[in-house]
C-alpha cells in the first residue's frame, strides 16, 4: 500500500481561511519546474517538503509493561466521580468490552467512544507506571500541537518525551503534574511563559492535570504552534521570521523534530487528596485519542512521502537519495551535499547536487544539462542514438554541417547553428571524460 503525500498551493489557502492559524508550512509544494533561459529550455530548482498529514496512522505502538492493557482477565470498573457506579467491563476475548491500544488511534465520533484502557491500580500504593512509545522509523517534523484525549480523568503525573535517534536515548518534551514542586521539583509554568530566548526550556505544566470535578476537560497538549508564534507572530503571519531561525538554528530544527515519541503516565487520575484504597477499580488510564500532526523530514529535497512495506520514505528530487534525502546520488557528488533553505521566501534555495564534473563518472543523461537532443535516445548512459538529419555527443549538430557550404548552405534549408559557449564546455568535458572512460576499455582483437 503507497500514500503520497503532495500539497497544493490552494488547499493551504483554504486552510489558512478557515483556522486560527494558517497552514503554516505549505508553501513549499513544489521541487522543479521548467523555464526558458537564453540556453533554452531548462530546469529552476526549488526547495520543497512533504504536505503536514496525521502521522498516526504511519506508526507503531508498543505498551511497557506489555500486559497493562485491561482485559486479560476480565475486570471490572467503578466511575471515578461515583465509586458505587461499577458496571463497566474489560474483557479481552470479547470484541464490544475490549480496549486494545489500536483504539487510540481510530476514527474519532463513533458512540459509544472507543479507547484503550489499563489495568486498575489494584497494587496501590506500588506506582501504577505505563509507557506508550510511538515509532515511525523515520524522522519527522511536527507542524502542530500534539493532542491527548483521555476518558478517565487526565493523570495527575504524566512526561512527555521525544527521541531523535530511533528509541536509543531520550529527552523530556514536558512534564505534567496537579502539582509540579512536589512531582518534579520545577516550577509551574505555561507556553505564555516562554520567550524567544527560552524557547527550549523544558517546563512542567499544571494546567492539563486537573481531576474528576473538571471531568469533560479531557485534553492534554503539547503546543507547538505557541511556539511557532514566538518568531511568527500570534497568527503566524511572519513566516521569514521563523523559517531563518530554522534555516540558522540547528538546535531549534531539532526540537521539533523526532523519530519517536513516548508518553510516561506515572500516576492517574484520583479526584482526591487520598486514594479510596477500598475502590481502586476507580482509578486506571484510558485515552481515546492521540493527534500527532507532521510530514516526512526530507531536508527540503521532495515533496511527496510513501508508506510502502510498513515503511515511510522520502521520494528525493535535486538528484539527492536516502531515506531523508540526506546525501547526494552516486556520481552527483561534484559539490557537498547541503539541506535545502527556505530563504528566500517563497521559492527557497534547493541546493541541488550537481553531477561530478571531471573523470570518467560524467556520462549522457545522468543528468538534466546532458540529455540527448533533437529526438535523440541514450543508449546505456554512455552515448546518444541521433536521428538521420542530427550527429554529435548530444546530437546538438546538424549532420549538414559536413556538407559543402554548411548550414548556412544555400541548399541545406537550415539556418547556422550557434552552440552557446556553456554547451561547448559541457560537451567538451563530456568527450574528455568519455575518452578517459574509453582509454581504460580493454583493446578487442
């Protein structure tokens, strides 16, 4: 199964029409396109990028410990707010009463809502601690908040943390917490409180941790639009602004970049300053729930992503190759390989790999500058096949050129052709090379 991920213009103008804040990062839709220049028909490269989709449905979940899901054996649950209310069932082996985590990531709207559900906190007072890791084996960029929705109650301890190097090493994103001095020893604070300087700071927030009372407020964000509004402006509409600080910042790139995620709930929901240790069927996780918006990091060299085998991938233009895009191509590699840049709005610079430009690695139609011309066909990447009337490395010549008179000939019925000088020098490299190429063959007797 392929999706492609390919922007329009127009459906980011729409977007922009509708929400608080614009499609932010959909102007870069295209990665070429073909101009004419005074040598004719030829290529203007752009930086480019993946359309932003719903990530979620690219990833692999994975639970520890791996038997905390609810079901097996069955169980059953009281209400948080009414500890006498127990008639909800867990029960794996049968389809209406089960909650595995794939029900994270459904369709939202359905009634009753789906979820996925732990194991009660039947081993009070030993911490009930759940890790739920998020995989895409690639890496990602995101492009809006990250959306938690939970149906029992929001933990009153939660971390949410980030890898950029497929699950080896971690860093915190936020901590969540009713009281963040005595869970982690930090001071309370909210996005507002962020400046541009302390962009990266890491906060504990008290705001997403309420209990049983605020009952039908079940998000917990993670708000990265905030603080694309700390360069951007409070709707996102100096965009410069943000794309050079991610062209020059390396570390604020990387911020917002992952390849997994990993949501640590350390302790639910309880509704009190003490824990009914007679009811704990009250307390255990459910989220129904989990929005995690992005696009396929491919260093501004395509802009289309396939999910192919379970596997997401970048499709690299600008002659570059890899997963991310993030080398050049065998035998483009006559600069050093570069990320595009956004700048200048709002075409970017695509930084293009150029084709090796001395030995015997330069051959016909490896790239756009050396294609065979005039209905020419290459023949095995070494030379052009010419129609009857045309001759040359690239069948730039008319073959009346050999003829009496020449071109210009009053009999030829062609008027003078007159190679540009950067067309002279290619073809001359490329016969150096081809010559060096052919002086190394075998002699055939």
């Amino acid at each position: 199964m392929r999706f492609h991920f390919v922007l329009t213009l127009w459906t980011g103008v729409c977007q922009a029409a509708m929400q608080h804040y614009p499609a932010a990062w959909g102007h870069y839709d295209v990665c070429k396109s073909q101009i004419y220049s005074d040598e004719g028909l030829t290529w203007d490269y752009m930086a480019c990028q993946p359309e932003a989709a719903d990530m979620t449905q690219f990833l692999k979940v994975t639970l520890d410990p791996p038997n905390i899901t609810c079901g097996d054996p069955p169980e059953t649950y009281c209400a948080l707010e009414n500890p006498y209310m127990c008639n909800n069932e867990c029960d794996a082996s049968t389809e209406e009463l089960a909650h595995p985590p794939k029900l994270m990531f459904d369709i939202e709207g359905r009634n009753p809502t789906t979820f996925w559900q732990s194991t009660s906190w039947k081993k009070y007072p030993k911490a009930l601690l759940v890790n739920i890791t998020l995989s895409w084996n690639k890496t990602i960029e995101l492009t809006d908040d990250i959306v938690l929705t939970f149906e029992s109650g929001r933990p009153e301890q939660m971390v949410l943390e980030k890898s950029l190097d497929y699950g080896r090493s971690w860093q915190p994103y936020q901590f969540y917490a009713t009281d963040c001095l005595d869970a982690f020893t930090m001071e309370p604070k909210t996005v507002q409180d962020l400046t541009q300087h302390t962009l990266l700071d890491i906060i504990c927030t008290e705001d997403y941790s309420r209990g049983y009372v605020w009952k039908y407020d079940k998000t917990v964000r993670f708000e990265i639009k905030d603080r694309f509004a700390l360069f951007a402006g409070p709707r996102l509409h100096n965009m410069a602004s943000l794309y050079g600080q991610l062209d020059t910042t390396k570390n604020l790139r990387d911020f917002f970049t992952i390849t997994d995620l990993r949501i640590r709930l350390l302790r639910p929901a309880t509704g009190a300053t003490m824990v009914d240790e007679d009811n704990l069927s009250r307390y255990f996780y459910a989220i129904s729930d989990i929005k995690v918006q992005g696009r396929c990091k491919c260093n501004l060299h395509a802009n289309s992503c396939v999910f192919d085998k379970e596997k997401l991938g970048c499709e690299c233009e600008h002659n570059t190759t890899g997963p991310d895009c993030g080398r050049c191509k065998k035998n483009y590699q006559g600069r050093a390989w570069s990320a595009g840049s956004y700048l200048p709005i709002p075409k970017g610079t695509a930084n293009t790999c150029i084709v090796n430009n001395i030995g015997p690695v330069t051959r016909v139609c490896d790239n756009e500058l050396l294609r065979c011309q005039n209905g020419g066909v290459c023949v095995n990447n070494v030379r052009c096949s010419c129609p009857s009337d045309y001759s040359g490395l690239l069948c730039e010549k008319s073959r009346c050129e050999t003829e009496l008179g020449g071109c210009g000939g009053p009999n030829s019925g062609q008027p003078p052709l007159t190679p540009s000088s950067s067309s002279r020098l290619l073809l001359l490299l490329l016969g150096s090379a081809l010559l060096r190429e052919a002086s190394c063959w075998p002699a055939v007797l």
